[in-house]
C-alpha cells in the first residue's frame, strides 16, 4: 500500500507537466505520455492497417501489432498462446489475450479485465478515401490499454492479477467478446470486473477531462474510481441511458456471462464527434491531450482496484 501511494503521487505530479518535459526510458516507463499514447493510435489508425475490418489483411496487420507490443513489454500470454481464434461464417478472427499476474499469493487468483475492441470497419469503395482509420473508434481505446498494461507491469502495481484483453468482431457484434467471456466462464476462474475502454479520444459534451462509464447504476465503480482519482472525473451522462450504451460494447457479454461489474469507460456522446464510423476518423481528428488526461487516470483507479485489500466494486442494479 505505501508502494500504491507513492505511484499515485508521482502520477499526479508528473500529470501536472507538460509531457514534452518529461523522459522515458522503454526499461522502466514511469509515466504515460501524450506521445506514447499518439504512437499507438497513429500506428493502429494508419492506412496500412486497411481499417481493421474484421477477418481482413488489415486486422491481421493489427493482431500481429499488438502481439509484438505485449511480447516486448514480457507481458506473456493469457492462453496457451496469445490469439484466441473464434469464426463467423467463414471469416476467423483473432482475440489478443495477455496477462500480468498478480504479486498477491492470494490476491492472484481474482482477476481484472482490462479490454478494448482493435477491428474497426475496414475500407469503402470511395476512391478519393477508402479506409475507415478508426483513430478513436477504437484505436484510441487499444492505445489505453497497452499503455496502462505496460506501467502496470513494469511497476509492479497489481496484487489482482490483470487479464489484458484486445478483442476482434466488437463491429459485428461483439463477437469476440462474447467468445471471450464464454471460454472464461468454463475455466471457473474468479473475475472480479471489467474495466473496458471505447472511443476516449474526444471530449466529453461540456465536461473536459471526463469520461463516462455505461450502466453507471449498475455497480460502485464509478464511485470507486473517483475516490482513488481524487475527483469526479467518471461521469454519469444522460446520453448513455437514452442510447443504451451499456448493451452496445464489450462489457455487456461479460457483465451477461459472468455477472460481474464490467462497464465501458468512454467520451462519445453522439454530439461530440462526427467523424463516427467515417473516413475521416483520423487521428488529426481526435484530442490527444484530453486523451492523455483520461487515461492517466484510469490508470489511477485501476491501480486502486488492483491493489486493494477487499473487492470494493460491487454490483448494485
């Protein structure tokens, strides 16, 4: 716990400077930057990644991506292997499942899913722009992911263990997911609850710095997560009820299947964003900064959950 405080007073030291300011090292990274951040969406949202389409050459590009990124920061896979392949009709997807076990001998055996969706829409036929970048649907959400995973397992910051998942066919409906959450309830593991992150990388209808959870009602982790913030930066927005964004990402097969917490932390609001599922959702098109703010701290409550000496995220609707 003394460990815990430290970190998370270094964290909000370092949130307050400019991250151009700051170095990192790829040995002991102590702090998530804007650049670390931007690299990834840049990367995922490129046009070499043919817009992600599931069971595409692109999402083969994004696998292979994200595969090297969890082999070099030595986060070992979840599964015998890092891709869990799943079929819809005759095209195959490829979860990415890594895991960073817990420091706990006890609090190991719990686990926190920490997930995102990496396919996208793929390409069009329009010949001026054909390829659906989706810089903040969902790279935006990848780039989270990774980047917390990779501070998590550097500095030692979880008794629970964490469960790092990138899943496919989320445009199909949530397809992977479902996969998932299926081959997780037959292993009886215990899951404790699933952090997944969703299109973060625009600002948030009159609230800078926030994000949103869906099914804000339906545990504490709200709540949870803005005690170890420090303020109210997870947000109950009207916009989620009336859209039923609880039921439209990865969290709801496992919140369905494992009847854990499990919510999507996210920034679009249907009025913030028109570059939704366009050509044009590039990464010139997205707020790198907000992003940084949110993900940093999201990192903050994860590491909370993580650590805490009883499972303070409880189902509550």
């Amino acid at each position: 716990m003394k460990f815990l405080i430290i970190f998370l007073i270094f964290v909000f030291i370092l949130s307050c400077k400019s991250a151009s300011n700051l170095s990192h090292t790829n040995q002991n990274p102590t702090y998530i930057s804007n650049s670390d951040i931007s690299q990834i969406i840049d990367t995922l949202s490129s046009d070499y990644m043919e817009g992600r389409g599931f069971g595409s050459t692109g999402a083969e590009k994004a696998a292979i991506f994200i595969e090297n990124f969890l082999k070099g920061q030595k986060i070992n896979p979840y599964f015998e292997q890092y891709r869990d392949s799943f079929n819809v009709g005759a095209r195959t997807g490829y979860n990415i499942i890594g895991a960073i076990p817990g420091t706990d001998s006890v609090l190991k055996k719990e686990f926190i899913i920490l997930s995102a969706h990496y396919d996208h829409i793929g390409k069009s036929t329009n010949k001026n722009d054909s390829v659906y970048n989706g810089a903040n649907d969902n790279a935006s959400g990848v780039s989270a992911v990774l980047n917390i995973a990779k501070i998590i397992k550097y500095n030692n910051l979880n008794k629970r263990s964490v469960i790092v998942a990138l899943f496919s066919g989320e445009e199909i409906g949530l397809k992977g997911s479902e996969h998932f959450a299926e081959k997780i309830k037959s292993k009886a593991t215990e899951m404790y609850c699933n952090v997944n992150i969703d299109m973060i990388a625009s600002v948030l209808t009159n609230k800078p710095g926030k994000v949103y959870i869906s099914g804000y009602s339906k545990s504490n982790m709200g709540d949870v997560f803005n005690q170890y913030i420090g303020n109210d930066t997870i947000a109950n927005v009207d916009n989620e009820m009336i859209f039923d964004i609880f039921g439209l990402s990865d969290n709801y097969p496992i919140f369905e299947k494992l009847n854990i917490p499990a919510h999507t932390f996210c920034t679009f609001d249907f009025n913030n964003y028109k570059h939704y599922h366009c050509v044009s959702d590039e990464i010139n098109n997205i707020d790198i900064e907000n992003t940084g703010i949110i993900i940093r701290n999201i990192a903050i409550g994860i590491s909370g959950i993580a650590n805490s000496t009883s499972k303070e995220i409880i189902l509550t609707d």
